[in-house]
C-alpha cells in the first residue's frame, strides 16, 4: 500500500483523476441546480390547496425516495433507449442525482414552509396577495433559514451519490479510478486518492451545514 513507486506512478497520470473530478464537479453542479428548483416547485405545490397535484408530487416524493439511485440510473441508461429516448451518460446522472435528490429536497421545504406561523400567510391573503406572492415574498424567505441547513446537507450527499454515474460509464471520477485501478492492480492507492478528492469536496460542505444548524438553533 505505501510503495513510493505505486504512488510516483498514480501522480504521474494525475490528469486521469482531474478530469474525473471536473465532471463529477460539473455533474454535481449542474444537478444541484436543477435539483433545488425541482424541490421549491414541488415543496410548492404540497403546500397548497390542489389535491390531485398533491398526490401526484406525494408518489414522486414516495418513488425517489424508496428506490435505489443506482436502480434509477440504470433504468435511465438501458431501459428508455428501448422506449426511443436515449440519453448520455451525463444526462442519465442529471436526471438522476436531481429526481432523487429532489424529492429529499422537496419535503424539506415543505416541512420550513409549513413551520413559518400561518397568520403570516392569512395576513398576506387579507392584502391581496395569491398564493404564489404569498410563497415568494413573504413566506419562503423565512423557509430559507429553516430549509438551508438540510438541503447544505443533501448537496453532501449528491456529490456522493455521483459515484453512482460509473454503473454507466459516465466517466465521472469513480469511474475513472476504478478503470485506471483495474489497468495498473493499484487498487489501494487509487482509492485512497479518489477518497481524499471526495472529502475535499464534500468536507467543507459538511461543516458550512453544521454552522448554518447552529445559527439556526440560536435564532
């Protein structure tokens, strides 16, 4: 495990890992996006009045939630080209990382909308407002102090769930340190590495979290 050779070896094809690591950044970015404004939407619209809808986004919320990411990855990959509709590597992660992550999401912000006192809501109803006013100016800035901490916490958690993408061959940075690692036996070094890229993204996101849940807690 510590022979300097292997070592020497992995930093000299550093450039296999460091463009593992620019799509797993690009992926969970781009994910993030899209998965914070599929959970507002839906955090939304389980808040308001319409039943239908509200079923609709609960088995959503219910199916993502208890179902195995890599499952949904796969189905993505192999199953929709079946049905015409094909999707790259990437896209297959995209849509994954935000569905499933989105629907942790989702209930997250319901839970800070629902926790905001509903004579605020009743107030803004008796000034006119509709609903969507009311969610975007009044309430969901205060949700925002309440919901942050949580989602800091699952943007964590999706960029661990990328590693998912190398069941694909997404070329993610699991991907690619299982490939070089399978080429070279250098299976301890290349892990340990690719642990130590991990924690370097998902370390200080984990603390920002836990000083936004103390600040939280002392508001």
């Amino acid at each position: 495990m510590f022979e300097l050779y292997r070592w020497k070896e992995l930093f000299q094809n550093w450039f296999v890992f460091a463009e593992g690591f620019g799509i797993t950044v690009a992926l969970s970015a781009v994910s993030l996006a899209a998965m914070l404004i599929l959970s507002i939407v839906v955090g939304l619209v389980r808040c308001s009045g319409n039943r239908v809808l509200k079923g609709i986004m609960l088995a959503y919320i219910n199916f993502f939630q208890n179902t195995p990411l890599v499952i949904q990855i796969l189905f993505m990959y192999n199953v929709l080209p079946r049905a015409g509709i094909v999707l790259s590597p990437f896209a297959c992660g995209v849509f994954g990382l935000s569905l499933y992550t989105g629907a942790f999401g989702a209930s997250i912000i319901e839970a800070a909308i629902n926790a905001v006192p509903k004579g605020q809501k009743e107030a803004a109803y008796s000034q006119g407002m509709d609903y969507i006013q009311t969610m975007f100016i009044i309430v969901l800035p205060q949700a925002v102090r309440t919901a942050l901490p949580p989602l800091a916490n699952q943007c964590v958690n999706m960029i661990k769930n990328s590693s998912a993408l190398a069941f694909v061959a997404g070329g993610d940075l699991m991907y690619r340190a299982d490939s070089w690692a399978s080429d070279t036996l250098y299976y301890p070094q290349s892990f340990i590495f690719t642990g130590l890229l991990y924690l370097s993204l998902c370390l200080p996101l984990s603390k920002w979290a836990e000083r936004l849940e103390k600040k939280a807690v002392r508001v």
